[in-house]
C-alpha cells in the first residue's frame, strides 16, 4: 500500500552563495572558531588543526635540592639583616635628640656615610652614680673619662686617641686637662675644645653610657680581649662592695660587666707602673674586640638584639639612617691602628700632634 502524500507537498529548499573572503589568507573556518572560544590563539596560513586537548597529567612535585636549599637559606639571611636593620633604625630614632642644641649648631658639614669621609668625636663619661662610683671618678661632674676621633666612609678609616690627662687650652677656662672641658661646659665645650686643639673639624659627635655598656657587650655574647695581666679593684674590689676584676695574660672572652671593669681600669696590680696611656690602648682593645665580634659567625643569630642594645649605649645628634652608614662603614673599613695622642706628663710637643693629625686625615 504506497504511503500517503503529504498535504503540504515536500520541502523548500534554498541556496546561498557565499562571498569572496576579504582576505583570502586569513580565512576562517571552524577550527579557528572553536580556537576562538577555547582562549587559543589563531592558526596561521599552513598550518594544520591542533588537536583537542586532553586531560592535564598532573603536576610532579620538586624534590628538595641542594639548589632549593641554598635560595631559602639565602631568603632567610637576607631577611634576618633586613630585620636587624628594622630593629636597629628603630632604636636610633628613639634615642635621638638626646645632645643639647647648642652642641648641635657645631656639626655637621659632611655627606651621608659611608659615602663620604665623617669626622666622628666619640666622647665616654666617667660620670657615675653614688652607689658606683669608685675613687677618682666624679658623680657630679662628669669628665670625659676617652676621648677618640673616627674618621669613616669615602674610602677613609682611621682613629685618633687623646690622652684624657692632655693639656690644652680650653675656650674660656685656661689650660687643663683636656677631658676638664667636658665637665665644665659640656658636650659643646668639648666639641670646641678638640677642634681648637686638633684643628680638626668634627662632623658628629657620640657620647658612650657606660651605664648600658655591659647589655650590649652582653647582646653580643661577650667579646675576646687579648691583652697583659689586669687585675684591679672597682669601687674597693667585692669585699667592700665593688667590682673584683682578673684576667690572666693572653686571650680571655669576658662578659659586660668584665669589660665595663676592664675600660674604668686605673690602677693594676699587674702593672702598677701603666700610665694613662697604656689605659687608653686597652679602651681601644675592647673596641676592637666589639667590633670583631659583631662581624662573627657566631654574633649573626644574636644580630636583632644587637641592633636593639646599640643605639642604647650612646646619645648622637646622627638620625637612624645616619648611624646605620656609620655601622656599615666601620663594618667594611676594616680595623686601622688607633693612634694614641699624648705623653705621660700631659705636654704634647706640637710635632708629634700635628703628625698624629695628619696621619688621621690621610687615613
């Protein structure tokens, strides 16, 4: 039986003509559309239909290296010094603002360490309170018990002691003992002092507390002095309440206190002839000895508490920033001799002072 006939008779079809590419080179086809949608980019003349993509194979995981060890280890010291420094600028700025204006109006002159030279008037105080004073150091007055110049940056490292018992002319107050000028007028009248003296201009100024002296020998974890036998009695030894301190002869790593004793050092029963210079040469040892152990091994884990208790064992006019660039360039300018300025009798023939002076510009 033949099927029945559509009512609406069979379909229309229509035809289209479709239009010269514009660019024949570039024409699209479906390929390229579903490239489109995927984010591919386009295919180029000649060339033939990627294949589809499959599932990814799954990412394999790094194995630990030595490589891979070395760059955490190195994202770790990096950091540790960025964090030192933190710490560090921290307190600097806390602890700026503390030399009088009139000090102030003084210095200044030189560019930013450690790029360029700076002429540095370190100045430490034998100014002590009643209950830790020891004979022949002052409660009131405050002498400056050392007195060193540093000059640091461009390409300059040297240091310049002066005897504290140097005889000079001070501004005002005659000729005395150049560590009187201190006690009489100050931080300013000390400046002006070493200046006139040394005809040395002096861009900043440090004063050192002994009292905070002992943390940051401490924060270091001690230092290594090497040095004569020291024995000698602080505020009458441990039987009348002071200081005992002994060190045998050669090298002795000390502690805060031991160096603090060591640096207030008059009379050594080791030594009983030592004079006022050969206590200024030990003043320098310990320096020294600091400064050794701030670039060890063994000081970097301790690097941040460092940073802390270092601006806080000194009063400066520098900023943060400032004493950072002086860190920096007594860190890189290796350790230089420190010259000592003076005789026993306090009389220093202008010769010797003007070669000492000299030695310490060129240097």
């Amino acid at each position: 039986m033949p099927p029945p006939s559509d009512p609406e008779g069979p379909p229309e079809y229509r035809v289209y003509r479709s239009r010269r590419a514009l660019f024949p080179g570039r024409r699209a086809d479906d390929g390229d559309e579903l490239a489109r949608l995927r984010g591919e980019p386009p295919r180029g003349p000649g060339e033939e239909e990627r294949p589809p993509r499959g599932p990814r194979a799954p990412r394999r995981k790094r194995g630990w290296s030595w490589g891979r060890a070395l760059r955490w280890l190195l994202v770790a010291i990096v950091g540790w010094i960025a964090l030192s420094c933190l710490v560090f600028l921290v307190s600097a700025q806390i602890q700026q603002g503390k030399i009088r204006d009139d000090a102030n109006q003084l210095l200044g002159g030189a560019g930013p360490p450690p790029f360029s030279a700076n002429n540095i008037l370190v100045l430490g105080s034998d100014q002590r309170t009643e209950d830790n004073a020891e004979p022949g150091a002052s409660t009131t007055s405050g002498r400056s018990d050392s007195i060193m110049l540093m000059r640091l940056g461009g390409g300059a490292n040297s240091r310049l002691s002066i005897a504290r018992d140097t005889v000079v002319d001070i501004p005002g107050a005659g000729r005395q003992k150049i560590n009187a000028a201190f006690a009489i007028g100050g931080t300013e009248l000390a400046i002006r002092t070493v200046e006139a003296y040394t005809g040395i201009d002096v861009h900043h100024v440090v004063l050192v507390s002994f009292a905070d002296f002992p943390d940051l020998i401490d924060a270091m974890g001690g230092i290594t002095y090497r040095g004569g036998c020291v024995v000698s009695l602080i505020n009458g030894g441990f039987s009348n309440g002071g200081y005992t301190l002994r060190l045998k002869s050669g090298e002795t790593h000390i502690n805060g206190n031991q160096a603090l004793a060591l640096a207030r050092t008059r009379k050594n029963q080791c030594a009983p002839n030592e004079n006022d210079l050969t206590r200024a040469t030990r003043q320098q040892k310990i320096f020294s000895a600091m400064k050794s152990r701030v670039l060890s091994p063994g000081a970097f884990i301790r690097l941040p508490f460092i940073s802390w208790q270092a601006p806080k064992a000194l009063r400066s006019d520098m900023s943060g920033p400032t004493l950072l660039g002086v860190y920096a360039a007594l860190g890189f300018g290796g350790n230089p001799e420190t010259n000592v300025l003076g005789t026993v009798d306090g009389n220093v023939p202008e010769s010797l002072k003007q070669r000492a002076v000299r030695r310490f510009l060129d240097g």
